[in-house]
C-alpha cells in the first residue's frame, strides 16, 4: 500500500497514492460516517484548475484526489519521486470500492448521468456484485439546482440509507457537486468521471498499452471528437509545458490559497 499524501502538480495538489491506499480510505470513511470528497483527476481536471483559480482551491479543499492518468502519475514521479507503478483510474477506482463495500454491506447511492445510462448500468453492477446493495438512484438534471435544493437532495441521500455516493456528473461539474455536499452528507462522495458510462457498457476501454503508454486521449479523441478535440488537443500540450517550467523551477505553481467560499449554486 503506498500513502505519500498530497504533493503538488501545477498548483493542484493530488495525492501519491495507488489503488489499495485510496479504495482503504474511502471505505474507512464509510464506516466511521466522515464527510469525505474524492476525485480522479486526469490532464483535464488537473488543467481545470489551473486555468480556475476558484476551482483550483475547491479541488486542493478535497480529502483524497487520486492521480486518474497516466501524465498525472508521471508528474508526480517526476516532480515528487513519488516511485508509482500505476495510476488510480476513476473507473478502476469505482469497482475495487464497490467491491468492498459489498463484501462489507455498505449501500451506495449512484448520483448523476442520465436515466437510460442508469438503467443499463444497474443490471451490470448486478451481475458484478450480486450482494452490492444500492440505496438509490438520481439521474442530472442537467440544469443549476434551485434555492435549497442542495439540502433537499442531501435529505433524500441520508434517507436512502446510503453510506457511499458515486457522482457521475462529468468534470468540473461532479467536483463543483461534492464540494458543495461534503457538508451535508457524513459519506464520501466519490466524483467518479465516465464510469457510469463505462461500466454501463456505452464506452469502451482502450487496450491495456494504450493505457500503458499514457494514449487513452487519442483513443477518447477518437470516440468522441466534436465533443473532447479542444481537450486534447489544448491542454495536453499545455499540461507538458507547465510540468517542464515546474520541472526546472522556473514557475513555482503555489496552490491558491484555502478558501472557505461555500458554493450556492451548482449543476444537478
């Protein structure tokens, strides 16, 4: 099990860690009912904050954010000799602790997507951990909550029974939704990107050396090009140059400093 705790990479701060670290803290804060806000963040998520100073400290105020890609993984070898051999995938992620959390009887709650992704999801889950108990399900909205909706929904989750909640809302939105619920739910809340869709069987994993040698971009541009092309082609180039001049010391990317701000608004 490797913990090196949070090292900074561009200003953001994601934590060395791999899989059996972060699947154990997030269980733990099940069972103890301990406000918990987890993210994977891949190259995208990283850049959001750097280009969102605001979003920047939302995502640093986060208990766990693990290193989602491969280039992050790579930054934190290369910045902090954190030495780690693989990446805490969001969708890897998801299943080890859905996985625990059947074998432990802790009822997660599915926040997000769309109802049809939804319906196809739950029979996959199903088959997957027969004794997996859900408490509920919730798809988007796809529009900005209204006043008091944030309560409303964390008083729907809490009556649920829940003790884990996975968020599929996208990035930056599943991030700007736990950041504002961590105070009203004593759960994580786990912001877990595309996995919905993935274990949904609506997107397809590249092949494992894809994966290996950091390509997953190119296989997602490939999927999806109208909808990520500004993504990649964009900030990839900007995430390397960044990492360099952080590198050779010439941009000290400090962390903004902690904020306190309490969202008011966000996409449900």
């Amino acid at each position: 099990m490797i913990d090196q705790g949070k090292r900074n990479v561009l200003g953001v701060l994601v934590d060395a860690v791999d899989y059996e670290a972060a699947t154990a803290k997030i269980i733990e804060a099940a069972r103890l009912r301990r406000h918990y806000a987890v993210t994977a963040l891949a190259v995208h998520g990283v850049m959001t904050g750097v280009q969102d100073k605001a979003h920047n400290a939302r995502l640093n105020s986060f208990d766990l954010v693990t290193p989602d890609g491969q280039p992050v993984r790579g930054a934190l070898n290369l910045l902090h000799h954190a030495n780690l051999a693989d990446r805490v995938y969001g969708p890897e992620l998801t299943l080890r602790v859905l996985r625990q959390a059947a074998a432990e009887g802790l009822p997660v709650y599915l926040y997000g997507s769309t109802q049809p992704t939804l319906d196809a999801l739950l029979p996959a889950l199903e088959r997957m951990f027969p004794a997996l108990k859900i408490a509920g399900v919730e798809p988007s909205k796809f529009r900005k909550n209204h006043p008091g909706e944030d309560v409303e929904i964390a008083d729907r989750i809490k009556a649920s029974g829940a003790r884990v909640v996975l968020v599929g809302l996208g990035c930056p939105r599943q991030e700007v939704w736990a950041y504002a619920m961590r105070p009203l739910l004593d759960m994580p809340l786990l912001a877990v990107g595309a996995a919905f869709d993935y274990h949904a069987g609506l997107l397809k994993n590249p092949p494992a050396w894809m994966q290996k040698y950091s390509l997953e971009w190119l296989w997602r541009l490939f999927l999806e090009p109208k909808r990520l092309w500004k993504r990649y082609i964009l900030l990839n180039p900007n995430y390397l140059a960044r990492l360099a001049l952080q590198r050779t010391g010439l941009w000290k990317a400090r962390p903004p400093a902690p904020t306190t701000d309490k969202v008011i608004s966000f996409a449900v």
